[in-house]
C-alpha cells in the first residue's frame, strides 16, 4: 500500500469516526495519531505535531492522566520531538510515558519496555552528541 493511499486511508477513518462517534472519543485520539504516524515518517513534522497534541489532550481528557494510552501519546509525541532533534522536549514526555507504564502495566509489560527503551536511546544519542561536541573542542 503505498503513502498516499494510507493517508487518504487514515484522513477517511479520522472523518468517519468523528462523524460517527462525535470528536470526544477514544477512537477519534486513535485516529490522529495514526494519521500524525504516518506524517512523522514521512518528515511531515509540523503536520505532524498539532495532531499528536490533539490526540494526547483528547485522550487525557476522556480517560484519564494515568490511562496507558495517555503513555502512548505521550511516547509519540515524545518520539517526533526525538526524530526533529528537540531533545530537552522530549525526555520529559518519555520519562512520563513511563511513569505510567510502569504504574499501570508493570516494569516488564512490552509497551512499558519499548518506552524504556525510547528513553534510553535518546539518552545514549545526547550522551553521543555531547562527546563528539567536547571532542570538536578539544
């Protein structure tokens, strides 16, 4: 399937859901971060954000601050942040994602390790970055 049908495929199921569900649901936050995904992959980042923002508003809101899907939009918006280089705005968002993974999926649960691991591999690339930085000036 290629890019553009997928988006026209998330762009329909975002409108459909809203029109069938009401913009406050659960799925219409699912919507838009699949959509927000697939504009992430593609380095579509200032579509992107506005969308994860609303999903991760809108899934606080109707479930809750500690709701493991509250990690997930957290962990995505976290992973774009990642993905353009913004750094001091993303491990906040990762270390509360894991927060609540690890509260209200335990230490071991698959979503909680992956979490885990997003964080550590932003910290292993700024503990990088912050080498090569000291070693250019030496």
């Amino acid at each position: 399937m290629t890019l553009g049908v997928r988006k026209v495929g998330f762009i329909q199921a975002l409108a459909l859901r809203r029109q069938l569900l009401g913009e406050e649901h659960p799925d219409v936050a699912f919507s838009l971060n699949n959509l927000a995904g697939l504009y992430d992959s593609q380095g579509r980042y200032s579509e992107a954000e506005p969308l994860l923002i609303q999903a991760l508003a809108l899934t606080r809101k109707l479930l809750g601050e500690e709701h493991p899907d509250v990690a997930t939009s957290l962990n995505n918006l976290a992973g774009l942040y990642n993905s353009q280089g913004r750094y001091s705005e993303a491990e906040p968002l990762y270390i509360q994602a894991l927060d609540i993974c690890e509260r209200q999926l335990g230490v071991n649960h698959p979503h909680t390790v992956t979490v885990r691991q997003n964080l550590a591999y932003l910290r292993v690339g700024e503990a990088r970055r912050r080498h090569r930085l000291s070693s250019n000036q030496e």
